[in-house]
C-alpha cells in the first residue's frame, strides 16, 4: 500500500483523494489520520513536491522575457501553476525572480503600498481613509 500512496502522491493527487482512490479502486479502507500517519513515515509532505527547479527558472525567464515581465511573484507562480502545471512554492518564485529580474522587482517594490502607523490615545479616536482612484 506505501508504493500506492507514494505513487499517488508524486502524480499529485489530494490526500482526500488518495483515500478515495485506495478505497474504491484498490479495497484499501484507512481513515485520514492512518493516512497522515503513512506520510510521516515515508517523509511525504502534505502537499506536492515542488517541481524541478530548472524548469521553474527556465519557464520565469520565458515569462520575463514576454508578457510577463509587469508580473509580480503571485501572478507569476498563479501562471506557472495554471499555464504549465509546475508545482513551486510562492517562495521559490520570488526568489528566482528577484535573480532573474532584478531590476523589475525593484520597480514593483518601490510602488508597493505602505501602511501607516498611527498612535492614538484609544480606539476609534482616528478614522483615515485612502481616497485613491
């Protein structure tokens, strides 16, 4: 049963939908946490591996090369994901970005909103409000 756990998850199924595919398919009835249990051993994350890192690096800088150079590292890793199936953490994203483009995550950052702080004698003592268009 670990080889089709195993399988199971390096094709990228959910857990629910490992227990579901064990049971119906294969006879295997195991509950969630006998699942959970069966990944700790074999040092499974919850979640998918990332994919290989040369394939992220080289499909970012495609993307940077193209359209995608306005993309900041959420778009870019919500695109990775989408248009080529590669599984990378938002991390990884943003940190290959910030080798390949450094330029343009200096031109995103300096844009990025920053929050004001404020210090006031009690709650609701100050109301502010951003009138942006």
């Amino acid at each position: 049963m670990d080889d089709l756990i195993l399988k199971f998850h390096q094709s990228g199924y959910k857990m629910i939908d490992i227990l579901a595919t064990l049971a119906f398919n294969y006879g295997y009835d195991i509950s969630l946490s006998t699942l959970k249990r069966r990944f700790k051993k074999l040092n499974l994350k919850r979640y998918n591996c990332e994919s290989p890192l040369t394939e992220i690096v080289s499909k970012i800088q495609d993307e940077v090369q193209t359209s995608g150079q306005l993309l900041g590292y959420r778009a870019l890793w919500l695109r990775l994901n989408v248009n080529y199936g590669l599984r990378a953490t938002q991390e990884t994203v943003a940190k290959a970005l910030k080798l390949i483009d450094p330029e343009g995550v200096a031109i995103r950052t300096a844009r990025k909103f920053r929050r004001r702080k404020y210090k006031v004698p009690g709650p609701n003592h100050i109301w502010h409000m951003d009138m942006t268009n």
